[in-house]
C-alpha cells in the first residue's frame, strides 16, 4: 500500500509540475508571429479601376483650366495696362527721390568698410575687398589681411577698381550682407 501511495502522490504531483513548466517555457518564448491576412481577390479589382477612373477626370480639369487661365491673362492684360504708367511713375519718383537724397555720413548702429571692388558681373551684386593692415601683437611685424564682402548695388554703378563706402544691412541672400552706400572714387 506504501507503493500505492507513493506512486498516487507522483501522479497527482507531475500534472501541476508540467503546467507550472509549460508556463515558464511559454514565457520565456517571444509569441509567435500571425501571417498577414491576404486582402480578397475582388479588392484588388476594384482598386486597380479606381484610379483609371480619377486619371480620365484629371486629364479634363487642366483644359478647362487653361482657357479660364487665358481669358484672366487677357483680361489683366488689358487691365494692366491702364494700371502700368501709374505704377511706373511712382517708382521713377522714388527712385529720384533716393538719388537726390544721396547717401548718409553715417549711418547709426550700423558697421561701415571701406574697400575696392574687385568684381562687378552680377546683377545688382559687386564684390569688395577691404584690406586691414595690423601690427602684429607680439611680434610687431605689419600683417597685411584682405576681407572680401558681396554687396548688394542696386543702381549697379560700382565699377571694377572703384573705391566704396558700403554698410551693413540685413540678409539679402545667402552671402549678401552688405549695401552700397556711395562711390568716393571712380576708377580710371
């Protein structure tokens, strides 16, 4: 009867062990992936045909477009004309009105170089090199440096060779900070 027992107590004992390690196993494994479901035959149809549709009513929206496009060009044309010496006029009389007033002695809060312009072949940009000559600190031997700035001419009268007067301004493009104040010599 002892056997009996002993081997009743193993039974009932083993079931739980191998639930209590299914768990742990089951833990320690990551869970595993589902496949994706595939999408219906039918779906794929009917997407395939969506878009064939929408290409038919694109192509005919940009024709209808173009003739409104060319009837509102005609008539801002026509417009713009009547409108254009107004605008022309005014920007002549601000432009005379700036070349009249000339440029400041000094302009306040602003830095202000000297220099000579070494390339004027872009539109309303001239690029000016300003030459600083220094003592060395230790040393004391002259140290000759040259600095070269691209400056915004709006009128573009600075020639090759001219010596400026250009001041700081705000950015005006990727290199450009700097503006033509006035030619103090022309070159010969």
């Amino acid at each position: 009867m002892a056997e009996k027992k002993s081997d009743t107590s193993r039974m009932s004992s083993t079931p739980a062990k191998k639930a209590t390690a299914a768990k742990k196993s089951a833990a320690k494994k990551p869970a595993a992936k589902k496949p994706a479901a595939k999408k219906p035959a039918a779906a794929k149809t009917t997407a395939v045909r969506k878009p064939a549709a929408a290409k038919t009513t694109a192509v005919r929206k940009p024709a209808a477009a173009k003739t409104t496009a060319v009837r509102k060009l005609a008539v801002t044309k026509t417009t713009a004309k009547a409108a254009a010496p107004k605008m022309t006029a005014a920007a002549a009389a601000r432009a005379k009105a700036k070349a009249e007033r000339g440029a400041p002695a000094r302009v306040p809060g602003r830095k202000e170089r000297r220099g000579v312009v070494v390339s004027a072949s872009m539109q309303k940009t001239i690029v000016v090199r300003i030459d600083s000559v220094k003592a060395h600190d230790r040393y004391g031997k002259v140290v000759r440096r040259s600095t070269r700035l691209h400056v915004h001419d709006e009128r573009e009268t600075a020639q090759v060779g001219d010596l400026v007067r250009v001041v700081e301004t705000r950015p005006l493009s990727a290199t450009k900070r700097w503006r033509l104040l006035d030619v103090l010599v022309r070159a010969k």
